[in-house]
C-alpha cells in the first residue's frame, strides 16, 4: 500500500470501529434501522 504517512487506512479505522463495537464497553447500534452498523 506504500507510505502510511496519512495515519490509519480506512480498513485499519473500521477495523478498529469492528473490535469497539463488539466489546460491552462500546456498542454501535444505528436506531433508525434497529440494526449494528458495524
């Protein structure tokens, strides 16, 4: 991918978002749709 000069690649972001949102601690839930968004 070369350089990362511009900090986390978006996989590595929603890679992220994925763990935090399946930990207790930090749910992700979109109300509108009543459904996990990531």
């Amino acid at each position: 991918m070369g350089d990362n000069v511009n900090g986390p690649t978006e996989d590595e972001i929603y890679a992220a978002i994925a763990v935090l949102a399946n930990t207790e601690r930090y749910s992700v839930k979109d109300n509108e749709l009543d459904d996990w968004i990531a």
